[in-house]
C-alpha cells in the first residue's frame, strides 16, 4: 500500500497539537484555528474513525488567566497548568459538544505510562471511551510531573532527555492503542534540512524512511513557549513508527489540515512505520477465534490473491454471524473453503446491506460512508489460518 493509501485508510488516530497551534503566541487561545480543528475531528469520529487528541495549552492559558509575564520558574508553570487546564478542557467540551462529540479528560504523568498496570487501565480506559464514541483528550499532568524537575537537576541525563513532553507522551498512547496514525500538528509544516526558522536555505523532507542520528541533528531548538523542538517529535516519531504507527507531522495552522492530510496531499513530514503489516498480520492470524464469516466469489478471491487488493463490497456473496466495526472474521470462497481472515471496517448489519455492491453506493446504501473496501489490505491474512 502507498504512502498516501495509507493516511487514507487510516481508521485509529491520535492528533497532537502543540503549544503555538492551541495558543496565539503561547498565551492566548487561538479560538478560530482550534475550533476549525474541533470541528475536522468531529467529522472524523463522525465517520467512524477513532480520535485520541493530545492538546497542550494549559501552562499558557494558565499563565495568562493568572496575569503572569516573562520565564516563569518550574512552581509557577505547575501552578500555570493548574489553572490553564480546566479552562482547556471547558472549551474543547464546548466545542465537541456542539457537533454533539462526548469528550473524556485523561492526564497523564511519564510514570504512569511506565507502570505496565496503569498502562493497562489506560488502554483500556481509551478503547472503552472509542467503543463509546468519545473523544479522548490527554495531557500531560504537569503540577505532580517530577520530568521537569529531573530535566532541572540532570539537564544532560540522557534519562531526562528521554522523558519527552506531549510529543513523547502522543507516540506512547498511539502505541498503546494500536493507532494506525499519529499526526504531530506543530508551528511549522514538516522536518527542513535545517531549522527554516535561521536557515533560509531550509528545505521540507517530505518523508522519512527511518530517524537516525545524522536526522537528529538537523533538528534543534523549539519555539518560545514550546517545549520539545522538532527533536522531540523526530524522537517521538521514531518511537511511534517502531511500534507500528505511522507519524505525520504538519503545520497546524494550516486550512482544513486534517481533511487535506487524510486525502494523503503531500503536506509535511510523512514517517512510514516499517512494522506495521507484520505486526498487525501477526495479530490477525494469532487471534484464537473468529466472531463471523465473509463468503467472497471467485473474482474477489483472484483479486485479493494475485492483485493484492483490498475486499470490496462487491465480492462478497453472504455474511455470517453478528459483529462490529473493527471484528476479525473468516473469509470463505464459495465451497466453503476457508481462504483467510481479516479485520471488518464495517459491522455486519451494514456488510450485509453492502454486500455485491459497489463502493460507490456505500453512501446511498448506507446514508453515510467510511471506507470503500469492507477489509483493508493491511488487515488481510490470506492462506491457512486457524478458523
Ligand atoms: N530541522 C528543523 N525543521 C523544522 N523545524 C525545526 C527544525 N529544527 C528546529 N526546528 C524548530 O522546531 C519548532 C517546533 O517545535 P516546538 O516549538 O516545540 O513545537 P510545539 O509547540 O508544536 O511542540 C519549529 O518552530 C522550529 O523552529
Ligand atoms: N503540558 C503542557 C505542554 C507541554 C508541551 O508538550 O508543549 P509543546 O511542545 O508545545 O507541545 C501544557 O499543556 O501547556
């Protein structure tokens, strides 16, 4: 599958805006920009892909709120995040709730994400909230986060440096879900040969086959208010993309991001996970029972075996048994034959209706639309698998 084939079909993503994309010049709510932004995810989840949004913002809010100018010392950041974050989750509730969005507040420290148990309820405090069409929406819980103190005590521990900020925290959770996508919206739109900021002769790398030292290099320094630079998001990126995430990172300022990004346009700094297929293929054909059955004529057997395609609706003759979007079931030809497995985009009440048309009449069939294939590729196991 493509690059841009794959940011399509992307169906689990966690957006992370940093700091300059929540904030006018890190104090002030960017109100239009966010709310255009609330609005693009609503529609997402809307149309059944699951959303995770990492937003930063509470230490300028807060700093703002409290009438505080100039660095501030670590206790008054704390102090700043206390007071910036309720008003932070009040207007991303408000605005979510608009366009009729339920959105969940997690705050997370370094330590929890260590901690294989808190881990646990984590991933499974986020699946649930997806299950339940929420929107979850994490930070960082910066007045009880020991990270800074650690970086103010051990500035060049490699330990600190390794406790990224949201950058870090965003490929962790994506990780921990499963996310087919992370996409990094930040103050600049992409990885440049050099920061574009003091180097007029920058230029956009627009994808990035893996992150190694010479990358790193060419990534340093953040932006007043920010924390992590685009080193932190290259570290973050590489993290996310070993575990089988793919990372874009983009200009969060700019128009209908999220639409234009999805669409696969060539917009920032694509990071392809090398991972993912095997480690997604593994878990199809390791999972120990399927919860139904798709029958494929011959001529979709033929394409997903010699053209390597996607299951259309097209090629599918009968649906077996009951389940949800995202369920792994059987696929069988037409004897009987068990030919694979693979996980459903659609539940199989609207596989059933969808069955032997054609993708393009998803929306009338339907009276909405996710994807056009009923598997995508990246889903499929074909061959001898465990029924
Ligand atoms: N090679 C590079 N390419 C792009 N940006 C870079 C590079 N090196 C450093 N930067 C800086 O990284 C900044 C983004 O990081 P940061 O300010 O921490 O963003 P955020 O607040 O979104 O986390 C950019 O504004 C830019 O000045
Ligand atoms: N947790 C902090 C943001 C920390 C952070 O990661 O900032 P940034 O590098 O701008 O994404 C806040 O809410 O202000």
């Amino acid at each position: 599958m493509s690059t841009r084939e794959r940011v399509r079909e992307a169906k689990r993503i966690v957006v992370k805006l940093g700091t300059h994309v929540v904030t006018h010049d890190g104090r002030e709510f960017a109100l239009g920009r966010v709310f255009a932004l609330v609005e693009s995810l609503a529609q997402l989840r809307r149309s059944g892909r699951d959303v995770v949004l990492v937003s930063s913002g509470a230490v300028g809010l807060g700093r703002r709120a409290l009438g505080l100018e100039g660095e501030l010392s670590l206790g008054l950041r704390q102090a700043c995040a206390a007071a910036g974050q309720g008003r932070l989750i009040a207007l991303y509730t408000q605005a979510f709730g608009q366009l009729d969005v339920e959105v969940a507040q997690v705050l997370l420290t370094q330590e929890d994400l260590g901690d294989p148990d808190r881990a646990l309820c984590l991933r499974t405090t986020l699946l649930r909230l997806l299950e339940l069409g929420a929107v979850p929406i994490l930070n960082e819980n910066d007045s009880v986060s020991v990270r800074e103190i650690v970086e103010l005590l051990e500035p060049s521990s490699t330990e600190a440096a390794a406790f990224g900020d949201n950058d870090g925290l965003s490929a962790r959770v994506a990780a921990a879900i499963d996310a087919d996508l992370l996409i990094l919206a930040t103050d600049v739109d992409g990885l440049y040969t050099a920061n574009p900021r003091t180097d007029p002769e920058a230029r956009r790398i627009p994808s990035l086959e893996a992150i190694d030292a010479e990358t790193l290099a060419r990534a340093a320094g953040s932006s007043a208010g920010g924390t992590g630079g685009m080193r932190s998001k290259l570290e973050a990126a590489r993290n996310a993309s070993e575990a089988g995430v793919d990372v874009l990172i983009v200009d969060g300022h700019a128009p209908r991001l999220i639409e234009r990004a999805l669409a696969g346009e060539d917009l920032g700094t694509f990071v392809a996970s090398p991972e993912r297929p095997s480690a997604r293929r593994r878990q199809i054909a390791l999972a120990p029972r399927c919860a139904g059955a798709l029958i494929l004529n011959a001529g979709a057997i033929a394409a997903l075996l010699e053209r390597k395609a996607s299951l259309l609706p097209v090629g599918v003759v009968g649906i077996e048994g009951q389940f949800g979007t995202g369920a792994l079931v059987e696929l069988r030809d037409e004897t009987g034959r068990a030919r694979g497995r693979g996980l459903v985009n659609y539940d199989s009440d609207a596989c059933r209706e969808l069955a032997g048309k054609h993708s393009r009449e998803i929306d009338r069939v339907l009276g909405w639309r996710g994807y056009d294939a009923l598997i995508t590729r990246d889903n499929l196991v074909l061959g001898d698998v465990e029924a």
